[in-house]
C-alpha cells in the first residue's frame, strides 16, 4: 500500500477563544475522494487551510504528500479551489491562468497549452480573453476549478466546488472530479450538497466542533440498505429474519438490511412462509439521513 | 527571484490594467500644468522687474521651483502611501490571497514582489513630475537648482520608505488602520520637523531634541529638508530666507537611518506576513 497523501494527528487550532478546530486526525489515501462534511462553524474551511499551509495549527502534526504540512515543496503538486472564489478578476479567464501557472513554475509553451487544454476543459474558451469580472458565478466557478489544474495535481482541494453552479456546471464538476480520480489524484471535497458527495465520493468524514465524529465508506454501502415491502400475511419474527424491522402496519413495512444480497433470501422466505409479496423496493440509505442523525438533534441551521 | 518577478508582473499589470497608472498621471499632468502657468506669471514679473538684482531674481526662482518640488514631495508621499495600502490587507480581507499563497511560493516573495513593484511605480511618479519641475523652470525662468543629483536620489528615497511601511503595515493590519498609522507617522515627522526648525532659530536645545526624535521615529521629512537644503543657493542656505531654509541641516547618518528604517519595516512586513492567517 502506497502511503497516503494526507495524514494529520490530533490537529488544533484556535483563535483566541475560539476553538475552530479541536482535534483533527484523518487519513487520505492515493487516488481517493474524500468528502468532509459537516454543517457551518464545524471548522472544515480552517482544516483545509491548516493542510494547505495557509493558517500555522496551535498543536498537533501533519503531513501532505509526504511532507510536513506547510512545506513550500508540498504544494508543487496540490491544487486549490476556496470557498468563494476571489481573485484578480481584471484578468481575463487566459491570463489568470498564466499566472497561476507561472506560480507553479510553468512557463513558455508547456504553460499556453495546459491553459488552452484547460479552458477548453471548463468549456471557456469563447470567454478566455474577457475580464473575468464579467463572468457568471458558475464561468467564475469554472476558471477557478481550471486553476486549480494548472499543475497536474496530485492532490486537489475544493472547497464547494459547486455553489452558484447549473446543473450542467455540477456534471461538469462531477465529471472533472471522476477523471481526476481515475488517473489517481486524491480529491479532498467540501460539501454542503450531500447529493453529490453521495455521487462523487469513495469515503467521508463527518466534523462536529472541529472533530472527526464519523466515518463513512460510501463505496462499500456499509450503511446498508433500507428495503420497502408491499406484503401481506407475514410475521413480524419473519420480516426481521434478516435484518432489522423498522416498522409494519397494513400491508406494508421497512427492513433494514446489511446487503443487497439479503434481498433474495428475504424474498424467498416470505414466498414460502405463505405470505403475499407484492413489491420490494431496496433503498440505500441517504447521507442526508445519516448526516442528520451523525449531527443530532442539537445543531442548527449555520 | 523568478516567483518575485512574477507577482512584480502581476501588480504593474494590476496598476495599468485597473487605470491607477492613468489617473497618476493624468493628477500629475494636472499639477504640471497649473504650475507651469504660475510659474510662467511670476518669472514674467521677475524677469522684467529692472529694478531687482541678479541675486534676488536667482532667489525667487529658486524659491518658487523649491516650491514645486516640495508640492512635488508631497503628491509623491500621497501616491506612495495610497497606491499600495490595500494591496496585502484588501487581498488578505476579500481572500484573493490564498490561491496565491497556497501555491509553491514563499510568503516573503508575495511581499517584496509588491513592494519592487509599487517603488518602482512611485519613483517613477517621482521621476516624471519632478522632472517636468524642473524643465518648466528652466525653460521659463532659464533657471536650474543646484544639487540636483544629491537632493533627488534622497526625494526618491522618501517614495521608497512610504511604500514600505504602507506595504509593511498592509500585512498586519487592516486597509483603514493602516493608512491611519503611515499618515499619522509622517504628521509626527512633519511637526516634528517645524518644532526643529523653530527651535534651531530661538536656541532652544531642548525643543530640537524633539525634532530629533521625531525624525527618528520617521526619517522622511529629515530626507525632504536635507534635499530642499542641498537644492538651493549657499546663499539662501546662510540667509535663511525662505520656509525651504533651515537652521540644523540633518545630517548623513539620519539618511542612512532612513534606508535602515525602510529595510526594518520592510522586515517587520515579511515577518508579519509569513505568519499571518489567511
């Protein structure tokens, strides 16, 4: 096993009184997308720019590709997409993107292509020589991702990639992020829109008060699946043989399983049982559901 | 040096590109103009009143382009404290700064890149309105200041240590507080410098300490009145005749304070910066 890109231990950092983030420790391997989730305030903008060298931490360690978090070296090949992104935006989409590329160290030739290669990328390239103050949220959005591209990274940072975008600018950022991942760049994704963690990530974190809370692998469903079933005649010791029975009343009742391979021997059972089946539907459970449950009754809208 | 370069690229680019370059000369041009039109009125005068001597006609002259270059002095110290006050702490405040500073760079190249870039643009500011000074004044009055090459290098000097503490404090502290501190630094150099200067002329030693200490606390006035004395007449100098005449002339190692004191907060700026939260 390759080691991973990002490794923090027991990172903190606090602002005067303030607490932003208490105890930070997680792990991101090669190739992967990591989703940190968490509602306002829980310390996930402070975390990232604690892994970026942008913010020192008060205490605890951390490397990023190898290296100590903060090293100048590190960041060669890491990519950044804040929240909200600013920038110089009497530039046009072009010439932001020779800059940032000459802060990577890119120059000449090799520096006109992957602008050109890129814009063409994010579909801007009718926009590339206007100002990018006259761009739209989602065009801004775009240039930003493009940037944050410039250097192959092998690690990027996207800090909601996808707030102010249509939804073809939101495939178009979930298509980037999938080629991102097959040619093995870790993607560190902050999200508010659960949808499309749901829909891009292999594995997420969930933060309360700048601690890791809960961890969730989404590729292996290990949350298990919720299954809706249209029957009649059948034992409630029955409907829990192979899972657990969430509820039943006329007719109709939810199980939950562990994996789609219960379904056919639950199936089975209640057909031999004598009992009616008339639907089951398998549902994968919401990370809406568990976010909310993860985050409990107590939080507030942020 | 080649990220230095860089970001000097990108803010001589910002200034061109966002008009400031433009409205500097176009408020230079101005100020040009209005003088040349005084000046062109008052040598008319001079040079046609018979009854004036050599001397006091080569007097007035010299005051009235000592006045433009202190006019001078002043919209240089104004341009090189505005121009860059909010290049760090407006980049910092609307988070431009973080896709420039989460890139291979160090934080001190973001820092002296700016501050090449705007004492470039504040020396060259200099260069051009001081420069139409005095060819208005030799081509009207048919007159040219002694100590050219002493007095302007030390104008120029001026520029740079405004820029650097303008720069320096913009990476501590916010746009507002910053361009408060810098212009309440050259009021303390400027009284400062008058308290000297009226102390020197009644023999008060006690009151030309201040003036010292004030010139230590900001060196830029000390420059302007070392310069306005090496660009008149040994006559003037000894007369004391004009507000550009002083009695205590500051001296070399005050010159040499100011280029420690502009490397000191350009230090101070680096040091702010590096650790500053972004």
């Amino acid at each position: 096993m390759t080691a991973p890109v990002i490794e923090t231990q027991r990172l903190r950092r606090r602002f005067g009184e303030k607490l932003a983030v208490a105890d930070l420790s997680i792990t991101v391997q090669r190739g992967e997308v990591f989703g940190f989730l968490g509602p306002n305030g829980a310390g996930k903008t402070t975390s990232l720019k604690m892994l970026l060298g942008l913010i020192s931490p008060t205490s605890g360690s951390g490397t990023l590709l190898g290296k100590r978090i903060g090293d100048r070296a590190a960041r060669a090949k890491v990519g950044f997409l804040p929240e909200h992104f600013r920038f110089q935006d009497w530039l046009t989409g072009r010439e932001l993107l020779h800059f940032h590329g000459r802060l990577y160290g890119l120059s000449g030739a090799a520096l006109k292509r992957k602008a050109d290669e890129l814009l063409t990328r994010v579909d801007l390239r009718d926009a590339a020589e206007r100002p990018i103050k006259g761009y739209s949220k989602g065009m801004t959005q775009r240039i930003g991702l493009a940037q944050a591209l410039m250097n192959e990274p092998d690690v990027v940072f996207l800090d909601e990639p996808t707030s102010g975008m249509d939804p073809l600018g939101r495939l178009l950022v979930r298509d980037i992020i999938h080629e991102l991942r097959a040619r093995g760049t870790s993607v560190f994704l902050n999200s508010h829109l659960l949808g499309e963690v749901e829909a891009t990530c292999d594995r997420v974190v969930f933060v309360k008060q700048g601690r890791v809370v809960h961890e969730l692998v989404l590729a292996a469903e290990s949350a298990g699946l919720e299954v809706e079933l249209r029957v009649d005649g059948a034992t409630p010791e029955l409907l829990a043989a192979h899972g657990t029975l969430l509820s039943s009343q006329n007719g109709s009742a939810r199980v939950r399983v562990a994996h789609e391979s219960a379904l056919p021997a639950l199936a089975e059972a209640l057909v031999r049982s004598g009992a009616r089946l008339y639907a089951m539907t398998p549902h994968k459970r919401s990370l809406e559901a568990t976010f909310l449950e993860v985050m409990g009754e107590d939080q507030r809208p942020g | 040096m080649r990220e230095i370069l860089t970001i000097l690229h990108l803010t001589l680019h910002e200034a061109a590109r966002r008009r400031i370059l433009t409205a500097t000369l176009i408020s230079a041009g101005a100020f040009l103009v209005l003088f040349g039109v005084g000046f062109h009125f008052v040598a008319l005068n001079v040079n046609h009143d018979i009854g004036m001597s050599v001397m006091r006609r080569h007097m007035a002259l010299n005051f009235l382009t000592l006045a433009g270059l202190y006019a001078t002095h002043f919209l240089t110290l104004m341009t090189s404290v505005l121009l860059p006050v909010d290049t760090l702490s407006g980049e910092i405040a609307s988070g431009v700064v973080q896709t420039v500073a989460s890139k291979p760079v160090h934080r001190s190249s973001i820092v002296l890149g700016k501050w090449l870039a705007f004492s470039l643009v504040a020396v060259a500011y200099f260069a051009v309105v001081s420069t139409g000074v005095l060819m208005i004044g030799r081509a009207i009055g048919h007159f040219t200041p002694p100590g050219l090459a002493q007095g302007l290098p030390l104008m120029a000097l001026e520029a740079v240590v405004y820029v650097t503490l303008s720069i320096a404090g913009g990476a501590r502290l916010a746009t507002v507080t910053n361009g408060i501190l810098v212009f309440g630094l050259y009021g303390i150099a400027f009284i400062g410098g008058w308290v000297e200067k009226v102390a020197s002329a009644v023999g008060n030693p006690a009151a030309e300490n201040v003036g010292t200490v004030a010139s230590l606390l900001m060196p830029t006035e000390a420059l302007w009145q070392r310069a306005a004395f090496l660009m008149q007449p040994s006559i003037m100098r000894e007369l004391q005749m004009s507000p550009f005449s002083i009695g205590s002339l500051p001296s070399v190692a005050m010159v040499w304070w100011a280029v420690g004191y502009a490397t000191l907060a350009l230090w101070f700026g680096i040091q702010g910066f590096r650790k500053r939260a972004l």
